[in-house]
C-alpha cells in the first residue's frame, strides 16, 4: 500500500540533505515522524550536510531559548502591572489625613528608626526620607532648620559631593549635614555608583519619637488582638 505522503517524499528527503531536522520536516509537510524515520534511516549524510543539521539544530535552540526569555520577561510586564494596578487601587481607598500619615510613619519607623534618645530615622533611599519630612511637616509643623541630617559613607565616596546630592534630593540646606562617617571596613572595595551612602534625618523633638514607638506598640497589639477574638 502506497503511503499518502509518497508524493512529498523526494521533498522530505530533499530537505533531510539539506540538513533539516526531523521535527522540522515533520512540521513543515506535515509528515508522521514515523514515515520519516522509515525514509530517513538509510541516508548517508556527509560532514557538511551533518554539520550543517547541528548548526540548524543550535539556532533551533537559540531561537527557542530566546522565545523563552521574551515570553518570560512578557509574563513578568504583566505580573507586575497587576502589582502595580492592585496598589493603586489599595491607594484610592485611602484618605491620606494626619492619623494615617502618622501611623505609616510609626510602621516605618518601626523598622527604621532610632528607638531611644532623639527622633532619628536613616535610609540610603531619598525617597523614604522625603516621606518623613513631608510627614514631620505636615503632622508636626517642623520646617528644614529643625532637621539636622548625618551621613555615614564609605571609603571610596565623595564628601562633598554627597552632601550637594543629599541637600538637593532632600530640600535640605547643605548646612544642616553635621556629622560624615565613613566606613573603615569598605576600604579598597569599590562602590557602586548607585549606592549614595546613608542619610539619617534628626529632629530634636524627643516627643515625636515616643509617640511614634507607643503608636506602632499599640497598633501591633490591636492588629494581633483581632485574630485571637
């Protein structure tokens, strides 16, 4: 019995010399893999024509390799735009009023900030730091010449010039930087360009520092009150 694709099999074995694999062939005549197998297995194929099936077979794994790659970064896009989506619609449901703003601040500074002895908070992220002024003076009324700000560096960085990145970053005349440390344990380890040192802000009123840490106190307490009732 003739074989249905008998008409494409000069075409198949054409393209098996040519250095096709099987899976293409198959794929492209739409062939059983078993037909071509049976047609296949009495080729002799020469250095050339083998080498250039393993070159065929490389940039098929390329090109499968880089469809990947795009599609995981396409589903990555799409994760985080629905992260994104998700937060902003958390957002909206929020009335950014004092008591909020405060209690933000206290789970912040719960983490962040000094915990006795002065109302200090550090971060090497100018964005966490505008947050805390802007909240310092919207709640609290302090301006710019109640703030004093401290910056521990490493070996390698600039004094002067992060002062000049932290005061313009920040809105903070350049002096109300006190204190500069640096780091004796990064001496001859290169720093990366993107990495400014940190900036602590202090502000001399004790009282918003213990508000802070019996806000965050208490709200941790009522948060872990509501599973156990």
């Amino acid at each position: 019995m003739i074989s249905r694709w008998f008409e494409l099999k000069e075409t198949a074995i054409t393209l098996r010399k040519q250095g096709l694999s099987i899976t293409v062939i198959e794929r492209q005549l739409g062939i059983s893999r078993s037909t071509l197998s049976g047609w296949f297995k009495d080729i002799q194929l020469t250095e050339e024509q083998r080498t250039r099936l393993m070159k065929n077979r490389h940039d098929g794994w390329q090109k499968a390799r880089e469809k990947a790659v795009e599609a995981h970064r396409t589903q990555k896009a799409l994760r985080l735009l629905n992260a994104k989506q998700a937060a902003q619609r958390t957002l909206e449901q929020i009335d950014l009023s004092g008591p909020i703003l405060d209690l933000a601040f206290a789970m912040l500074y719960l983490g962040e900030g000094t915990k006795s002895g002065a109302t200090s908070l550090a971060s090497s992220d100018p964005k966490i730091l505008k947050f805390v002024l802007a909240v310092l003076r919207h709640n609290y009324g302090i301006t710019t010449s109640m703030i004093s700000c401290d910056l521990h560096l490493r070996v390698d960085q600039d004094e002067l010039m992060l002062k000049q990145y932290w005061s313009q970053e920040l809105g903070v005349p350049i002096e109300r930087f006190k204190y500069i440390g640096f780091d004796k344990r990064s001496a001859g380890k290169p720093t990366y360009d993107h990495y400014k040192g940190v900036c602590v802000l202090n502000c001399g009123k004790i009282a918003i520092q213990r508000k802070l840490v019996y806000l965050y106190n208490l709200f941790c307490e009522k948060v872990a009150m509501m599973e156990s009732s």
